[in-house]
C-alpha cells in the first residue's frame, strides 16, 4: 500500500489563515483601518519571514518564544510608517492586527464531523505570541504543538516529528493541513499528505477524497 493509499488515522490543522479568515485579509483590513502603509508592512514579512530570511529573525524569534508580543511589536512598529509618514503605535500592535482575523466556522465543523467519523486531530502552530482560544482547542483537538510552547517552529522538521510522536502514528497515516506552501513543502518532505489550505470550499473538497464516507460538513455550501 502506497502512503496515498493508507488510511487517514489523524489530522494535524494549522490554526492561523486554517481555522481562522486568511491573514492576508486581515493585514489589508488592518492597515487599511489604521492607514498603515502596506508597502512597508510587506517589506518587513519579506525580510523577516521569506523563505531567504536569514536564522534569527524577530519574527522567528518570536515564534520560538524568545521574544515577547511587546518587544516584537516594538521592532514591527519601528518598520511601518502611515500613509501621512507618521509612525505606528506599537502598543498593543499584534492584537490590533489579530482582531482582524475571524474563526472560520466552516473549518471548526470539519474539525468536528472527523472526530464524529473516528478520525483523531490535533493542531500544530506557530505563535506570533498571541492568545490562543483554549476552551476551543481542548474541544477540536486531542493536543497542540505551539512553536513558542516547545521551542521549535515550522518548516523545522523537528517539529513535525513531535506532532507525531506525541500521536503515536506514522507520516503516512497523517494529513497536515497549513496555508503555509513551505511548511507543507517540509512535512511533504517527511512523508506526510499535505493540503494547501486556499480557501475552505477546496479543503473540503479534498477531504471528501481523503477520507471516504466522511459526511459533508453542515456549512459546504457557505463555503462556497
């Protein structure tokens, strides 16, 4: 049997732009409201977060938890500036950004109508140092990996393997779910089915090929 062909015991959900509205709609929602230029917002993600950022940047040390909301928020805020060259507040800036982000009931119902079809979840996610809705998560999933928790951060593949080790399950018994195309490059690396969250109709969609019998969600057709 081909890992393609293996049953799908478990799925690990990424949680930012997954569970959640993209976090493109909320940068443009953001800087927007704020008068934020854009331009400069993107600059630092590039230098920060692309895929040529060198180790150690602010946003890697924020996701590993060696930096806290305040002193990131401090670095970001000394790169942006507003559409009438001021300065950005940065107090407070990181949730002033994730407010604009909204849960995705759509996907909170896959989340669910898997656990009812037998099919184990858990989460794994990289933290900008933002608070997490625990009640929720403890519902969904079995367990969570959150990169400022255990101090390592996706793409490292370490990460990946503490997801499964603390499942108990094989690659190719698993599904990662990420909006993230290098994060889902490396779990592909490891041997695990990935997909390329787009948008919630798409996943769907995939999951109904990726699991056989499971019920279509309450929410398919607001999804598309």
């Amino acid at each position: 049997m081909s890992p393609s062909d293996a049953a799908v015991r478990a799925v690990i959900f990424d949680y930012g732009g997954v569970l959640t509205t993209s976090g493109r709609a909320a940068i443009r929602s953001w800087t927007r409201q704020e008068g934020v230029r854009p331009e400069t917002y993107s600059a630092a993600l590039k230098e920060w977060l692309s895929r040529s950022a060198p180790p150690g940047t602010p946003i890697h040390r924020l996701e590993l938890g060696e930096i806290g909301a305040a002193e990131f928020n401090a670095l970001l805020a000394a790169r942006l500036r507003t559409t009438e060259d001021g300065p950005v507040p940065p107090d407070g800036l990181l949730g002033r950004i994730f407010a604009h982000m909204r849960p995705e009931p759509v996907m909170h119902d896959l989340v669910r109508r898997l656990r009812a079809h037998g099919v184990r979840t858990a989460l794994l996610s990289n933290s900008w140092g933002n608070a997490y809705p625990r009640e929720l998560l403890d519902e969904l999933f079995e367990d969570a990996v959150i990169s400022g928790e255990v101090g390592l951060r996706k793409p490292d593949p370490r990460i990946y393997r503490l997801a499964l080790d603390r499942l108990g399950l094989d690659a190719d018994q698993v599904v990662f779910v990420d909006d993230g195309a290098p994060n889902v490059e490396a779990a592909e690396h490891l041997g695990i089915r990935c997909v390329l969250h787009t948008g919630a109709a798409d996943t769907l969609a995939r999951f109904a090929e990726l699991v056989p019998g499971l019920p279509p969600t309450r929410h398919h057709q607001e999804a598309r």
